[in-house]
C-alpha cells in the first residue's frame, strides 16, 4: 500500500492522526504530512480507517 | 420544477420538527426513516421555503464534501435559521459561511494551535481546570446547577486561556452567545449582542497589537493585522467565533452527557471503572454520535443541479444536513438508538463533514475525555437533583443541551 496526501485540500481536523499515529502527523499549521508512506500491513486497517474518516478527502490509497 | 409550493406546502413536515415526549435523547419521529418516506425529501421552514433534507449518513457524506455544495448563506436559496438569521449583515460573516478558497484561506490562519499535539500537551492543565472545579464544588453546597458550577466553566476557561480573553468576562460573553444562539431572540437582539462581543473583540485585540502575549488572538493581531493581511474588525469576528464556538458547544456536551449517562447507569459504570484511555477516547465518540447537540442541521445551497437518492436537486435551492438523523442511521450504525460506549463510533458526523468539519474538534476531544474520565470517579454518587422529567432541554437552541442541572451527591 502507498499512501498519498493532497496537502492543499487538507482542513487540520487531525481525525488521521487519531487514527493511524504511526502513519499520519501535522506541520505547524496543523497541515497533514506522512510519517511513513508504505506503512507495514498491520497498519493498514488503520490508515483504512484515517483515509474513511478525512473530512476533505485529502488521503488516497493505492494498493499494491 | 414538477411540483409548486403550493401543491407540496400542506404535507411537508416542519423543520425543525418536536422531538417525541419523553425522548430527549431521539430525533424528531416526523423526519427520521421510516416516518419520512423517502431518504432525501422537502421539509417546510419558518418562511414558507422548502428546501432538502438529507439524512442518510452515505448521502451527508457525499454532499458535504461536493463543491457544487455552498456554504455561503448570503446566497438566494440558502435555508435560513430564523429572520434574524436571514436579516444579518453579510459584512458579519465568517469563514463559517463562506466558500473555498476564501474559507480555506481563512480557517488555515488558525489551524495551527489546534494541532492534536498542542492539544494533548493542554491535558494536564485541562485536568488541573477540572479537578479544581470539582474541588469547588465538593467544598460547597448542595444541590448545585452543574451547568453554572462546571459544565459552562471548564470549555470556558480553556478556551478563553487559548485565545488570551480574560475570563472575568466570562458573564459577558457567555451571556451574548445566549442571545445569538437562542431561535427565539428578535432580529433586533441578535444584532446588538453581536456588535457588543464584535466591538469587544475589536478592543481586545487592539491591547494584542500594544502588548502581544503567547496567545491565539496576540498571533492574529501581530502576524495578520498589523501586516494588512486582514483588518481587525474580521479579526475580531474571527476571534468572536472560536470563543463562541469554543464554550457553548462542548458546555452543552458535559451536561448533557451526564444526563444520558446517569439515565444509563450501566454505561456509567463502565466508564466510570475503566482505566484505559482509548476505551474514554471510544465513548466520548459515542456520546457525540448519541447526543448529536448541533441538531438544528448543517444548511446549504445548491450551486448546480445535482442527482441524490432518486431525485434532482435544482441550482439554487436549499439543502438541510440532519447529522442528528445520520448518526442514528442503522446502515452505519447497527441499533443506532442505544448508547453502547463499548461501539465503534468515529465515523459520527455531530462534527459535521467536509471542509467545514469541526476546527475546534482536536480541543473537545480533549476536554471530554478529561470531563468524562474524571468527574463521575470523583463524584461516584453524583445524581439528579430533580425528576428527570422536569428537566429543561434546549428545543429553542441553535445547541442542544439542558438549560440548567440540578445535581446532588
Ligand atoms: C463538542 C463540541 C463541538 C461540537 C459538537 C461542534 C460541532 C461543529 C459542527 C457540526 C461544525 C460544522 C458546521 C457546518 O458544517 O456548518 C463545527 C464547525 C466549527 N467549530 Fe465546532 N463543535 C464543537 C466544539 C468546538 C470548539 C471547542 C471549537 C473551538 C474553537 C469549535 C470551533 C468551530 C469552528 C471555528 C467551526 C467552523 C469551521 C469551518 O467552517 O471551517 N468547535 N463545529
Ligand atoms: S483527516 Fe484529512 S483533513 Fe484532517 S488532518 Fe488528516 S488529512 Fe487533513
């Protein structure tokens, strides 16, 4: 799995920081930024999870 | 447009609708599936207008984060709260009402103090906040108004430390935000309590420009005032909204969590008994889910025609998110209508959805989890003071909630 962010659309709701911690941080501005962009299959669920809770749709997943 | 108001005015449930007697915690019967017989349907409003009501959590979902979705209430169309909602100087606006890409540039000059990180290192004096009101009011009498001894001080004193308002005025601004928040203040009321707290903000964050602290609104004032980025009357609207925003809402949540909880004695218990921080960051998902105390719907407008659950919505018309309703539908939420803290709740929508979703939800999160966590170990034998019956519940409100909290222990 790649993770991608579309930092333009991101909105700082902090909902994928909460949701996968090992996978997603904020900036100063509380913009997202990726911590590990092909994170471990046992994070998946997880970033899953951030990816359906983004307000913005800001996080896209591209399974491979 | 098949269908004329006045053909379709004399069937349409009335938004808002009354909840059920003796169902405080519930949506209004009349617009929740299956009542409303279809999943997107016209509602009538106060003016005659009708604009759409969605409920399904999918199809808020999906439009929420549409920009042919507009947010911008100077609009025609756009389904208006109350005449004096209507009636309010677009110059009043905030980035609350407004469109990308003037939102987005609005709301990212404040995103920053609101990072989870900053706001789990505000924890510990979130904690010494509540435990020192607890203290207060074991040492003193009984019974007391929860609302005015803690549920309305704790968001309060957080909010005012975070943007560097002396909480001494605290009556002041709390008792404005009553008035604007309130469906049955006058056009005429709503506008002078909004001058008063704007003209206050204005002076507030002139002292700011003089003598900067380490504060969200000393920031506003140095790094986009004084550069001309913006002037300070939207400075001080700004302000405005995240102090209103910052204590009305999570204030509403505190007390009336703790009616659904002690109405709930099991899951009391359980929250009560647990020490573990993600089973407290899992149930207050789940009184936000339940509670869902921004119940008077997300509005907006059509900016173009759109195609949702067999229907068209036309350009123009207005559109009513019932997050209330969303959060208790079964294809997202399995028996919607417990409150289960033990469910998997984050995908609520009582934070609203899109770009728009809640700034301030990193610090109400944090605040309840401290609240909840904390006061019913404190006070194990915490209770009503009153028959629950008697209790007055926000039906007026733009938030609900319970106006005052008699409690005993
Ligand atoms: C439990 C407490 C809270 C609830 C349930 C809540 C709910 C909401 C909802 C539903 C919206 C979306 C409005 C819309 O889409 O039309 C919103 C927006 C907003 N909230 Fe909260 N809120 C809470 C606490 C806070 C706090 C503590 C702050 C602190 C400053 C805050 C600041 C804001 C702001 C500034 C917006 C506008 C965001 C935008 O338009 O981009 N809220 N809130
Ligand atoms: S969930 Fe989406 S909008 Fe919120 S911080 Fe993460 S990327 Fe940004």
């Amino acid at each position: 799995m790649r993770v991608e962010v579309d930092q333009p659309k991101c909105v700082a709701s902090g909902q994928c920081v909460l949701a996968a911690p090992d996978v997603f941080d904020q900036d100063d501005d509380g913009i997202v930024v990726t911590l590990n962009d092909r994170p471990d299959t046992g994070l998946h669920d997880d970033v899953r999870e951030a990816a359906a809770l983004c307000p913005a749709a800001v996080i896209s997943l591209v399974e491979k | 447009m098949t269908e004329t108001v006045a053909d379709t005015a004399a069937g349409l449930p009335g938004y808002p609708s009354p909840r059920a007697a003796g169902c405080p915690f519930d949506p209004p019967p009349a617009l929740r599936p299956p009542h409303a017989d279809r999943p997107v349907s016209r509602v009538r409003l106060w003016d005659g207008t009708q604009p759409w009501l969605i409920t399904r959590h999918a199809d808020l979902r999906t439009l929420l984060n549409d920009p042919r979705v507009s947010a911008d209430s100077t609009r025609d169309g756009y389904p208006h709260r109350s005449a004096s909602m209507q009636g309010s100087d677009p110059a009043t606006q905030t980035f609350l009402s407004m469109d990308d890409p003037e939102h987005a540039r609005l709301r990212r000059m404040v995103t920053s103090p609101f990072a989870i990180r900053k706001m789990e290192a505000l924890r510990p004096s979130i904690q010494k906040i509540v435990d020192d009101l607890i203290d207060a009011m074991l040492a003193g009498p009984r019974p007391v108004d929860l609302v005015e001894a803690f549920a309305l001080p704790v968001p309060s004193l957080v909010i005012c430390a975070l943007l560097g308002v002396p909480y001494e005025k605290h009556d002041f601004f709390q008792r404005n935000t009553r008035v604007i928040v309130r469906r049955t203040s006058s056009p005429e009321e709503v506008a002078a309590a909004n001058t008063a707290l704007v003209d206050y903000m204005d002076d507030l964050l002139g002292d700011k420009l003089a003598h900067p602290a380490d504060d969200l609104l000393s920031t506003l004032a140095t790094e986009r005032v004084a550069t001309g980025e913006m002037t300070r009357r939207e400075a001080a609207r700004m302000g405005n909204l995240l102090l209103a925003a910052g204590h009305e809402t999570t204030a509403n949540m505190i007390a009336l969590g703790t009616v659904a909880l002690l109405r709930n004695p099991d899951q009391l218990a359980r929250l009560r008994d647990t020490e573990d921080p993600k089973a407290v960051a899992g149930a207050v998902e789940e009184l936000l889910r339940y509670l869902n105390i921004t119940h008077s719907g997300r509005r907006r407008v059509a900016l173009e025609d759109i195609e949702i659950g067999g229907e068209t919505i036309r350009a123009g018309e207005g559109l009513i998110f019932a997050n209330d309703i969303a959060n208790r539908d079964p294809d997202a939420f399995p028996g919607p209508d417990r409150l289960d803290l033990s469910r998997d709740a984050r995908r609520h929508v009582a934070f609203g959805y899109g770009v728009h979703q809640c700034l301030g939800q990193p610090l109400a999160r944090v605040e309840l989890q401290v609240v909840y966590s904390t006061l019913y170990r404190r006070i194990p034998t915490l209770a009503l003071d009153t028959p629950f019956e008697q209790l007055e519940f926000k039906h007026d409100g733009l938030v609900y909630g319970v106006y005052k909290l008699p409690v005993t222990w």
